[in-house]
C-alpha cells in the first residue's frame, strides 16, 4: 500500500491532524488512512459523537439488516432540531449523506466523520449546522461492510481491507430505490420520507480506466426533473466542483467512463440514469441528488481527502442557498401537484451532437492481449497525457406520456402489493369502497411482451409494446385510486406507468397477467375454426387473405388456430391487459 505523500503532508499541517479524542477518530485516520474500521466501530462512534456533543448530534437506529445489524444515523445540527418536525418549524432544510451503498467503496464513512467532527469543533466550515440539519448515515450496505476482505475491490487502491458490494441478500442497493426489495432499501426510505431531505448525497467510488481526474460530481436534477427546478441543481453542481477544484481536485461533471468500454478516443457520454439510482429516483420527488465519485486507482488517502472536501462544500453550499433551494423545491411540489394532463417524460437519451474535450489521461497502447485474445489497453502512469476526445452532454427526453387527467386504478386483486410498495415512497393514494360497474378508463393491452432472459436483481423483468386506449370495464370495490396530482407526480407516473424504464410493471410485478394459463385443445380448435369460418364468411375471408400475404402465419399451424382461438368465447380477454386502469375522471 503506498501512501499519498501529498495527503500525509497534508495531515501533518493542517487541522485535520489537529488532535482529537480518540473516542472520536477512525480507524482510518490513526492509520494515516491506510485500513478501514469494521462496522462496530460506526455504532461505537454514533454513541460517542452524541456523547462529545450532547446539544449538536443525536445517534438513531432507523432500520435493522437481514442480518440483524443496527443501521445507524447521525443527526446534526446546532439549531436544536433533531426531528422532521422541528426541521419543518424552523424551515431548515435537510442534507441526508450516505456512505457504503456500495461498501467496498467505503471513503465516504471515513471522510463523514473526519468532516463532521471539524466542523462541529469549529475548525471548518463555521455556522454551516445552524442553516441545515445534516442525516450522515455512514454505512448503508451493513451487511455488505461485513464481508471484509482484502481483495473485495480489485481494481481500487485501498483500504486494505473494505466491504463487499451487495448486501447479504445479494442487493445491489443502487438499483433498488424505485422497487425496494431490500429490507435496507425499505428503511432508508423510512428515513427519507420522515425527514424528506433537499439534498440526497450518494458517496462512492468509480471503477474505470486509469487517467489523472480524481472525481465527478453528478447532479440531478440538471437534465431531468422539474425543468424550473434544474437551475437549482445546476448551481449545487457548478458551486461543488468550484470549491473542491480550488483544493487541488480535478473534478468532472459526468460519469467518467468510456462510451466504448477501454477505448479512450471513444471519449464520454453524460446522461440521465433511470430511477433505480439514486440520481434518477430523487429529482421524481421534486429533490436533488448528488453522486459523488472517487476515482478508484487514487490511493485511499487521496480519496478519503477528495471525499471530505465534496461533502464540506455541500454542507457549505447548503448553508448559503438552501433556503432559496427549499422554496425551489416546494414550488417545484406545487407545480407536480398540477401535472395531470401534462406531458411526462419517461426515459431520457443523449444525442449524438459532441464536442472536443481535453481530458487528463496517461500515455496507453492497445494491443491483442496473449492471455484473452481482446484488444487491451495498457496505461503508463508516469507519463502523464491530455487526450482530446468527444464528449456527449446533450440530453433530451426520449420516451415520454401524457400523463392522466386524473388518476390511476389499481383494481382489487392487486390493491394490497401496490399499496404497499407506494406507502414505501409516501405516495397518497386511497381505496374505493364501492363497486364502479362500468367505469370509463383507459386500458393499455400489449401488442407484444417480452420477458428478460435472465434474472436480473431477483426479477424477471418486462417490457411492452402497445398503447393506451378508452373503454368502460367494470371495477370492483376495494380497488385503490392513485391521483396523479400531488407532489410525487413524477413518481407515480414512473412507477404505474407500463413502459417506464423502473415501473412496477418492468420489475415484472405483474408478469402473471402476461403468461397465458387456458388453452383449447389442438383437436377441439380445429372443429372451432370450422364452425366460425361456416358461421362468418367474412371471418372465413380474412382468414384466407392472411395464409396468402403472410408466409409466417400461414408456415405457423399454432399462430392459424389462435387467430380463432381469438375469437371464440372462450379466449381470456385479460391476458396480456395491463392490470393498472388510467381515468380522466377522479372516482
């Protein structure tokens, strides 16, 4: 393991090397940030920061793991208010910090503390707790953090021993925030639903290519969102990466990885990640994001610096703004609660259109590689070079849906899964206690469905091709009624919306209403074919137009009988109809 030389000069001359009670530093830091502490030391140190700073810090468990761990939170501040509800009196906003959703990628936990214990000492950042109440969770994988091992993160520099990506029950917590699986999932939401923070800020590390940057700092919304709500986005962005670029970093506003992988003069591509990331989940909340990542072939030193440094700037950026970026974010609420009717987009793209970018990278060759056979790329780290290579960061909406000028229906059979995954998000909803015999909605029936080929993150996902259309069906008491009009629009378009990328729908929730459980017997369809085309000559026409134009249908003798199985009494008009019912009308 080889030491930052800059960092540990650093230490030693500045007030992070200030002496502390040892009750109060890391594992990390008394090893001049080589190791990482085990998760005992996070509950140990909870329990001491409110201890040290009993009018500042209190310690809460807000979730327990499936494993049995305490998930613990910090909560700070110097106003006195350590509850949502104080919060809200005061009108302070809330910057909630998470570490460890990947704990292999631990800089986070290490750099919090560093940084909360400077600032509540006065040493940094004055006066920032008294605008703000900071949520610092320093592990949120907990189980993961668990299974140490030195080689957890073989392609990142340190610590020597860190956590493992996925949780105990092999979660991928980043990709969970819209379905919620993970009982750790579940409890963050708790969290952020009782404490509704401004500012989600989501700590990792990247993996990659080798080159000189150390860190991106990503937010949203900037491109997705409330396109007022942006320029608040926008600012926290461009003010992070000012502040920390003055402390010596190198910081890029995009995600720093190849558009083709371990291709430098592929350069990079910006873009908007769907809502099972954190960065794509909260600007549906009327909320902002921000992702901060280390650059992994930086020593941990450097990182644990880098790391620090990002999350004082947005305490400090917070400070300054947050009450203007509050008032953004509630009328940024206020105009979600009149979107029904409204265009929404579902999914974004990033065009083709490019510009040449000079980035910090090393001297490379690419060769055939005599152990795989791949063209592979070698990187010379003691020869710096500036690449100039494409960057793509024009995004626009790619999938997009007027949203309904009322509500969804949720119809009873499925009143009880739904309403627990939108209670999940605090999403308003309410249950019709009557029958609605001939309700007019709109249906979406799949014209075609396609199921994963594998299981990805435990499910078996889903996509569509087909369209909404107006009828009347009948609804059974018991059904839940959905309004689009309230803060969460976005995110109950999201979630109900079939063809959104995240949708409850795409996580295959409702596979069942796509598998097709009655059939007619080969030797019965046959006589039903007869009957039909005897009864209907028109029908018997069609038939023989399609056998004449379509060789595939004609080559196909189950696609012959089902083009009447189709038509006879018989057939489940359920099937391939999406259980989720749209209406203009509130019920």
């Amino acid at each position: 393991m080889i030491r930052s030389a800059l960092m540990l000069a650093m230490l030693a001359a500045t007030p992070l090397s200030h002496a502390a009670a040892p009750a109060l530093t890391t594992v990390s830091e008394r090893s001049g940030f080589q190791a990482t502490g085990r998760y005992d030391e996070v509950i140990q140190l909870c329990a001491a920061f409110q201890k040290a700073y009993p009018k500042a810090v209190k310690c809460v468990e807000f979730g327990r793991t499936p494993e049995g761990r305490p998930m613990m939170a910090l909560v700070a501040s110097t106003s006195g208010a350590f509850t949502p509800q104080a919060a809200k009196k005061q009108g302070l906003p809330v910057t909630l910090v998470q570490g460890g959703i990947h704990a292999g990628e631990i800089d986070g936990k290490d750099a919090g503390f560093l940084a909360l214990r400077e600032i509540l000492d006065g040493r940094l950042a004055k006066g920032v707790l008294g605008k703000q109440v900071l949520v610092f969770v320093p592990v949120f994988n907990v189980d993961g953090h668990e299974r140490f091992g030195r080689w957890n993160r073989p392609n990142q520099r340190g610590p020597v021993e860190m956590g493992w990506r996925t949780t105990a029950q092999n979660f991928n917590l980043n990709r969970d925030y819209v379905k919620a699986d993970a009982p750790e999932m579940q409890a963050m939401l708790g969290l952020v639903n009782a404490w509704d923070p401004l500012t989600y800020v989501d700590l990792h590390v990247t993996d990659g290519a080798k080159f000189q940057h150390d860190v991106s700092i990503q937010v949203e919304p900037v491109y997705s969102g409330d396109p007022e709500f942006r320029q608040a986005g926008l600012a926290l962005r461009s003010n992070v990466i000012a502040d920390i670029a003055k402390q010596g970093s190198t910081p890029q506003s995009y995600y720093m990885s190849f558009a083709k992988t371990d291709d430098p003069q592929s350069g990079f591509v910006d873009g908007v990640s769907d809502p099972r990331f954190s960065t794509g989940y909260f600007p549906l909340r009327n909320r902002m994001a921000l992702l901060v990542e280390t650059h992994s072939w930086k020593d941990y030193p450097t990182r644990v610096r880098i790391t620090h440094n990002s999350v004082v700037s947005i305490l400090e950026q917070v400070a300054k703004h947050g009450a203007q970026w509050l008032r953004a974010a509630s009328a940024a609420d206020a105009r979600a609660s009149t979107l029904a009717g409204s265009t929404v987009a579902l999914s974004y793209r990033t065009t083709d259109k490019a510009r040449m970018v000079d980035f910090n990278g090393y001297e490379y060759t690419r060769t055939p590689s005599d152990v795989s056979g791949i063209l592979m790329t070698r990187y010379d780290e003691s020869k710096p070079q500036v690449w100039r290579v494409p960057l793509r960061e024009e995004v626009v909406a790619e999938r997009e849906v007027t949203a309904p000028r009322a509500g969804y229906i949720v119809p009873a059979a499925y009143a009880d899964m739904v309403a627990k995954k939108l209670a999940l998000h605090g999403i308003a909803f309410r249950k019709l206690g009557q029958a609605l015999p001939a309700a007019q909605v709109e249906t979406f029936r799949a014209d075609k469905a396609v199921f994963g080929a594998t299981s990805f993150e435990s499910h078996q996902r889903l996509t569509l091709e087909g369209a909404w259309k107006a009828e009347a069906r009948a609804v059974a008491g018991g059904a839940l009624y959905v309004p689009v009009n309230q803060p969460k629009a976005r995110l109950v378009v999201a979630m109900l919306e079939p063809q959104a990328p995240d949708s409850l729908l795409a996580w295959g929730l409702f596979n069942n209403a796509y598998e097709r459980k009655e059939y007619m017997e080969e030797y019965v369809a046959e006589d039903v074919a007869r009957e039909q085309m005897a009864a209907d000559p028109a029908l018997a026409a069609e038939f023989k137009r399609r056998l004449e134009t379509d060789a595939a249908f004609a080559k196909n003798p189950h696609a012959r009988l089902e083009f009447f199985a189709r038509r006879h009494a018989s057939w489940d008009e359920r099937f391939n109809l999406y259980p989720v019912l749209r209406t203009n009308v509130a019920p």
